[in-house]
C-alpha cells in the first residue's frame, strides 16, 4: 500500500502532524521505534498557550495545575511570583504522548510501534522507508523523531542546530508531597552557562533537573546533586536519573527539502528562552498538515508554504527569544535583581506562557527597546569578553545591526 503520508516520530510533533493530517482525508502511516505508552526526558510542563492549540481537552492527563514560580539566584533565597491564572500544567509525557496518539489513531492514522527506521530512499514524487523487516511508501516523509532522531540525515538533509544538554531526575518525598510545591515549580537562574536548573510538580513526586549549552555535560551530574541538596533532597533518593539533547535551530538549517518536510525538535523549534518545545511542536506539525494536504491535493506543487508558514510566525517568536536568552545570560542576576524590585518581567513572562502575549508583539508594542535589544544581542554575538558573559562558544551571526555595517562596508 502506498500512503499519502509517512510519518516518523509519534512525540507531540509527529501526533500533531499525523492527526491532522488523516482529519484532512489524507492516508497516515506512524512509524515509532517505542512501543507506547513510553516515557520521554522532559520536565513535562505544557504551557496555556500550548494547550490552547490542541481542539482537545488535556485535562485526564494533568496531575498539577501550576500557578506561581519560586525564583533563586545560584541556589541562594529567593521570592515566589504569584498568577491568578493557570499558567502550565504538570503531566508526564508518557501520558501526554500517549493521549495525543490515541488522537492520532482515532482520526484514521496506522500506527507501527517498534518500528525503527533504518533506511529512507527518495525520488522526485516518492520515498520509501525501510524498517527492520518492512518497506513503505508514500508520497512524502515528515521527520519528526525528536533531538536524536536520524530520518532527516537518512533523506540526505543536513541540519544545522545549536545544542543544549540537561540531567533530570525524580523524588518522591519520604513526608508526603510538600505544600510548597502543589502549584508552583522553582527555577533556579544563573548556575549553569546558557540554561538553568528547575523542581517542577508531579502528582506524588518531584522532577528535579539542570541544564545548559552541551558544554557543561562533564558539570551536570554534580550539580544536580547540589541542586537537589538546595531543594532539601539527597540526590541519592532520586530515581530515573536520565539526560537528554535540546535542539535550537541555526538561521539556515532547512525546514523542508523536496517532499522531506522536518517538524518539532528534529527541525530544531525548541523556545531558546524557555527551553519549551511542546508548543513549537503543536504548531508546527498543524502547519505541516495544512501545507501537505495542499501538496498531496494537488493546490500546490511543493511544501513550501510550510517553511513560508513558519517564517512569517513561528521563527521570528525563535529569534527574539534567542535574543532575549543572549541578554539574560549575559547577566542573571542583574534581571534577579529587577524583578525583585519591580515584577516587569513577571508580568511579561506570565502573558506569553499563556498566550496573551507573543515575543513579537512586545518588541513592536516597544519599539525603542526592541531596538536596544536588537543592537545589544548582536554586540553580544561579536564581542568576545560579551560572549563569554553570556556562556556563547558558537554564537550565530548578528541579527541586524553588524550585518546591514558588514554589508556595506
């Protein structure tokens, strides 16, 4: 059988994209390498504004509804943020995942599990995919197997991506779950080059984590020990100790390729700011599936409106974010300091996680300060005793400014 669709990766991204697609008419095959339910590393917070894009309730897998932040500056005392509105629910992403391919299925999609890909052959209008003991065929390829996923390097696409490494773990408290920790998670800023370290709310137990730019892997582990002792744990009752690979996607690294179309973290979407990938993933696999039913349809004859898609909306939230993370980095405690004092950031940072507000809209509502930021993330990325501030081994190019000089010189 040949089918319209194949795609690789049933996480957030590759659900999204297959569900919508089959709702479109199309024929789905999801191929993933895990039998489900699977557990994934990741903090398991989904944002309001993520969950706002599913046409679905989330709520049978929430476990903690989260209202309030408890900030510290390099595990010293720090302050809680309150909201009156959720901002994120707490879920683990072997039930998040799970509920999303039971949508998936529902809508039509043929799903194979343990179904590790080993080869992709590519023709102009055709791909086949290679598992251990079947072939498919289809019309087009959506890659979407995650940070360590290989479909895209087997269609012959290289990718270009920034990488950022974390450890987790979990605690189930000896005393019962902590009454501090029921609607608030706490982050901890400052400690570690290019990311942070976090305590988020499960239903009976914590999921304590750091993280940062993948040079820092050799200093994880002893500093999730410390991170727990702050929290007031022994890093030896933790169990499901894991790591994992964060992707942030460079300005060049392609989104499609032919009738390759790359969705979520194997396209590198995650949020530089945040390190939050569900809502990129949503919404890229939804604009996967508008693009491929017109491709497959015969209204267009290539997947670009997908990259143009993108472009116009969802990359340029990525680039202020990356810019926004520049300018943190370079001083933690200077914002620590602020905040503190004024709770601007807090008020900012409590309307885009539920979606009230995007990164775009701040900086065209302040057009002042985003030229400031603008100009100050590029001095960062040439700047060397500025990059090194801000933990940058590998920064992009400049955004605007030292480009348009460059240029014209």
């Amino acid at each position: 059988m040949k089918y319209d669709v194949i795609v690789v990766g049933s996480g957030p991204a590759g659900s999204t994209t297959a569900r919508e697609c089959a709702e479109r008419g199309l024929s789905v095959l999801l191929l993933d390498k895990a039998e489900f339910p699977r557990d994934k590393p990741c903090g398991g917070a989904v944002t309001v504004r993520a969950s706002k894009l599913l046409p679905f309730s989330i709520e049978s897998v929430v476990e903690r509804v989260i209202t309030d932040v408890h900030l510290t500056h390099k595990q010293t005392n720090g302050f809680t943020r309150h909201s009156d509105d959720e901002l994120a629910s707490m879920t683990q992403r072997r039930n998040f995942d799970m509920l999303l391919l039971e949508k998936a299925v529902e809508s039509g999609v043929i799903l194979k599990e343990r179904a590790t890909v080993r080869q992709v052959s590519r023709k102009a209008t055709e791909v086949q995919v290679s598992t251990d003991d079947e072939t498919h065929t289809a019309s087009m390829l959506v890659a979407a197997d995650g940070a360590n996923g290989k479909t895209a390097e087997m269609s012959g696409i290289k990718q270009d991506f920034w990488q950022q490494v974390a450890l987790e773990g979990n605690l189930t408290p000896a005393a019962g779950f902590p009454e501090r920790w029921e609607t608030s998670f706490g982050l901890d800023v400052g400690g570690m080059p290019g990311g942070y370290g976090w305590i988020f709310p499960k239903g009976d137990h914590l999921n304590i984590g750091i993280g940062g730019w993948r040079y820092v892997g050799p200093e994880l582990r002893g500093n999730l020990t410390n991170l727990a002792k702050f929290y007031g744990y022994d890093a030896k009752d933790m169990w499901g100790v894991r790591g994992h690979y964060l992707t942030i996607r460079k300005p060049e690294s392609p989104l499609v390729d032919g009738n390759v179309v790359l969705v979520g973290d194997a396209a590198g979407l995650v949020d530089p700011m945040t390190d939050e990938g569900i809502y990129s993933a949503i919404w890229s696999g939804q604009a996967a599936a508008r693009s491929i039913a017109d491709y497959v349809g015969g209204e267009t004859t290539d997947l670009l409106n997908y990259k143009r898609d993108l472009e116009s909306e969802l990359i340029p939230e990525l680039n202020i974010s990356l810019r926004f993370h520049d300018l943190f980095q370079l001083s933690p405690g200077l914002y620590m300091w602020a905040e503190r004092r004024t709770s601007m950031v807090w008020a900012l940072a409590r309307r885009i996680l539920r979606g009230d507000q995007t990164y775009v809209n701040v900086m065209l509502g302040h057009k002042t300060t985003g030229t400031v930021i603008d100009f100050m993330s590029d001095l960062v990325r040439v700047t060397p005793f500025l990059q090194r501030r801000s933990g940058l081994r590998d920064p992009a190019p400049p955004a605007r400014f030292f480009v348009r000089e460059s240029v014209q010189s």
